[in-house]
C-alpha cells in the first residue's frame, strides 16, 4: 500500500474519491485534530484561444506526508517528532460535499470547539468549525434545545373523554380513547347476547 503516514484499512485512492476525513493523534497527551483533505488542487486556466470557458487544472497534492492544517499541531510534531503522533484516515468521501458535510459533522458531533480532557486541556487541536472560530465556550443551553423540540416535534393536543389526560395525539391514541384503562368494560355487552342465548 502506498498510503503514506496514513493508517487505513485498504490502498487510499484518488482514482475514485476527492480527499479524505482524518485524525491525527498526538500519543503522549491524547490531543487530537479532526480535518479533512483533498487529493487535487484546482487550478483555474484561462480559456484557450477561440473558446470561451475557462480551464480547470487538477493537480494531485502531497497528501500522503500532510500533517494538517492546524499551526499548534504542527509545530507539535516539528518539537517532538512524528513518531509520537498517529495518522489515521477515517473515511474517503466521493465527493467535495461529503468530504465538508462529513468533516464539519464529525467536529460538531465530537464538541471539538468545547470538548475539554481530565487535565482540563483542550481535547481537539480544531480552533474552528467551517467559518466557526474557536471563542470561550458559549454552550448551547439545554433549555434552548428542550424549546427547539417542543416547537418542532409538536404535535397537537387532545383530552381523553375517558379520564381526561391531555397529552399529545400520538400518545392519546395509543395509551388513552379506545386503550385507556379508564374506558368503561364493554366485554359483558359484546359477549353478553351469546352467553344469554346458550344460557336460555
Ligand atoms: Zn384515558
């Protein structure tokens, strides 16, 4: 396999993908760096002569010795050498907008502008989410995520005629109305002309 530094489960390939998520893990303090990369560069030539559109040049970038694009990791790994930090691609992605959805999902998903060690450093080495820069964590308030799903997964409300809980309509239809162990027991009625006309 030519993959590089990069520890993956089969050849890495920009024949068939756009660039790669990846993690790089500083071994000594557990700190990592969660970013993505492309294979190509694009480069944009003017058009050639008698045509209108412009040219795109791709040219395959040195992926397989990158170390990332952030500045405190890499001096990181220029101070204790790159024996000490792993290369891991997590994933290829086909195309430019799953290489950015994926990347940007994961960095939400893992809290890396917030996320904090027992030390009380820093977990990620990411200063940045997309256009997000790191600032003093301002964390979304559970409150605020509490609103957001009562205001959209509302659903409207109704009162069961036979105890009278109100609750939304998915939980009135299954736990009340024609379920709802309040409602009188009709069993009697329904198999009450049967039982009679064999008892008669
Ligand atoms: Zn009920």
């Amino acid at each position: 396999m030519n993959n590089g530094h990069w520890e993956f489960e089969r050849e890495m390939s920009p024949k068939t993908h756009q660039g790669f998520v990846y993690l790089i893990i500083n071994k000594l303090t557990q700190r990592v760096y969660i970013g993505k990369k492309r294979y190509f560069s694009v480069t944009t030539l003017p058009p050639l002569k008698g045509k209108k559109r412009n040219r795109k040049q791709f040219k395959e970038m040195a992926w397989r010795s990158y170390t990332g694009s952030s500045v405190e990791l890499n001096e990181n790994i220029e101070k204790l050498g790159k024996s000490n930090f792993s290369f891991i691609c997590l994933c290829e992605c086909e195309t430019q907008a799953e290489l950015t959805y994926t990347e940007t999902k994961l960095q939400f998903d893992m809290n890396v502008l917030t996320d904090v060690m027992p030390c009380g450093e820093r977990k990620y080495y990411n200063k940045a989410i997309g256009a997000i820069k790191f600032l003093p964590p301002k964390v979304v308030a559970e409150s605020t995520r509490n609103k957001l799903r009562e205001k959209a997964y509302l659903l409207p409300r109704g009162t069961c005629t036979h105890c009278g809980y109100t609750c939304d309509i998915a939980n009135l239809a299954r736990w009340h109305e024609d379920n709802c162990r309040d409602k009188p027991n009709e069993q009697p009625n329904d198999i009450g002309p049967e039982t009679s006309k064999g008892k008669t």
